[in-house]
C-alpha cells in the first residue's frame, strides 16, 4: 500500500516484497498460514532466493514491524532497518483496544467488504492528512486498498495483527541490537508517537525523526522528505559515519567541566592557548 521505492538510491537493487495475504503475493484460505513470524521469514526467503547476504530492510507500518523483528532473529543478515510509522497497538495501555479492535476489523472485512472497509480506514484520524495535502495521492491510497482480498486483510487482522507481540515487551532484546536504525514517524499518529520513543530510547545506534503534521502514512504525505532521510541514514551506513551514540571520552559534563577550572575562571575563551589551560588545570 506504499508509494514505490525504486528512486531511492538509484545505485543499490530494490526489491518490493508484499505479505502474504497481500495481492499479488498468495492469498490462503487457512488462517493458520498467517502471522508475523511468517512476514519475517519471507523476507529472509527472498533473499535466499536472489542470492541477497545482507541488505537494508525498509518496512512501513506493518512492514516495519517485520523489519525490526528481522533484526532480531537475523541480525547477521541486516546491514541496516528503516521503520516507519510503527508501533500501532504496542503500547501498554492500547493493548486490550488493539486486541478487541483488531478482531472487530478481522470480521468486518468479510461482512462489509472492501469498498466499504477501504473508505472507513482512509477517513481514520491519522489517514485523513493525506487527503488535505494530496487529494490524489489519498485517490491513489484508497483505490490500492479496495484492491486488496477482504480474506487476506481479514486473516491479516486476527492472526498477524491480533497475535503479534507488543515492541514493549521486546525492549530488552533492543537494547542488544547494534544494527543502525532509522525510526520516522508523524507528530499525529498519535498511537505510534510514544513508542517511537520507547524504540529510540532502547535500540543503541537508531535516530528517530518525526515529521510535524503528519499522520500515519508518512511516506506518502511527505514523499520527498522521507526519501531525502532514507537516503542521508542509508547513505551515513554505507560510509560507516552513521553513529553508534557519543563516546564516552568525549562526554564531559558541565559540573564536571567546572570543577577542573578554578571558581574565578569560570569560562574559557574557544580560543584560549593550551599552556593557559594546564595552567588552569593545576592551580
């Protein structure tokens, strides 16, 4: 449902992997074929498959979800993640909404069909940003839901959605997890925000940048630049200049900065020659 990626770096290969359930990909009918652990795995799939070792994986919403799971279980395969408006019903105080809400969706696909399931979702709170700043682009969005099969949203729903684990509870393996991190995320997708924040606080090398006015589908409302941060952080990795936090040596606090000075020399010029500061130093 994502506006296409191929301008991204013109230099490196891009392939478009769409879940299972997801038109072209295969539509099962047995619910049990469904669930998260099966999006990631589908991606390590594929990258066997073209002979891929290692690759950046750049996911939204449900697709960021699978990409940080797949820096968790293959973290040997992942040269870099980029997810974006993640988190949807991980919060801790969402989950018994998300758990009722998703099953009422799982149902209503079936029962109301996609023509009407596809025009609720696009005049959700964080979908209707799109359709003020680009009507067309909204068109567009809702025009490629309605394509979707009612069984494989439905199935997406109850098994996928429903039975996924909140990042919450997966901020301790985070925290273990070295692989640069790029988290975007719209100042009004409000059930996203605090988890970002969370995700930000616990993975070691991830920047987080929110896009002000803007709802859940960040990349199609603000196109230009979230492709301009996908290709500065991909960019910075590639270099090996995207960074691992700030280095300890070089963190120095001002309580601490004060008190290697003397109380009357409370401040030192940029300037100041280095036999002034050892003379400092030792007084």
């Amino acid at each position: 449902m994502g506006s296409p990626v191929s301008p991204l770096l013109p230099r490196l290969s891009v392939h478009r992997l769409q879940c299972q359930g997801y038109l072209p990909s295969e539509v099962p009918e047995d619910a049990a074929l469904y669930g998260w652990e099966y999006a990631v795995d589908d991606i390590a799939a594929v990258m066997r498959g073209l002979a891929i070792e290692r690759a950046h994986i750049v996911g939204v919403s449900m697709g960021g979800y699978a990409a940080l799971q797949f820096g968790l279980r293959y973290p040997q395969k992942t040269s870099a993640i980029v997810a974006a408006g993640v988190g949807s019903g991980s919060h801790p105080a969402q989950r018994d909404a998300w758990f009722r809400e998703t099953l009422v969706l799982s149902r209503a696909f079936l029962e109301r069909g996609m023509g009407a399931m596809a025009d609720r979702i696009a005049h959700g709170p964080t979908r209707t940003q799109l359709k003020y700043k680009d009507p067309k682009s909204w068109q567009d969005f809702v025009d490629r839901l309605r394509s979707h099969s009612a069984l494989g949203m439905s199935n997406t729903m109850a098994r996928c959605q429903n039975l996924r684990p909140s990042l919450h509870d997966l901020r301790d393996n985070f925290v273990g997890m070295e692989i640069p991190v790029l988290l975007a995320v719209g100042d009004e997708d409000i059930p996203c925000l605090e988890t970002n924040l969370m995700l930000k606080s616990a993975l070691p090398n991830a920047g987080l940048w929110i896009c002000s006015n803007t709802g859940h589908a960040v990349n199609l409302e603000e196109p230009a630049a979230f492709n301009a941060h996908v290709e500065n952080f991909l960019g910075a990795v590639e270099r090996g200049s995207w960074r691992r936090g700030y280095p300890k040596a070089e963190i120095v606090s001002n309580e601490k900065l004060q008190r290697q000075v003397s109380p009357a020399r409370s401040f030192i010029p940029s300037n100041q020659e280095r036999a002034d500061l050892i003379r400092l130093h030792h007084n």
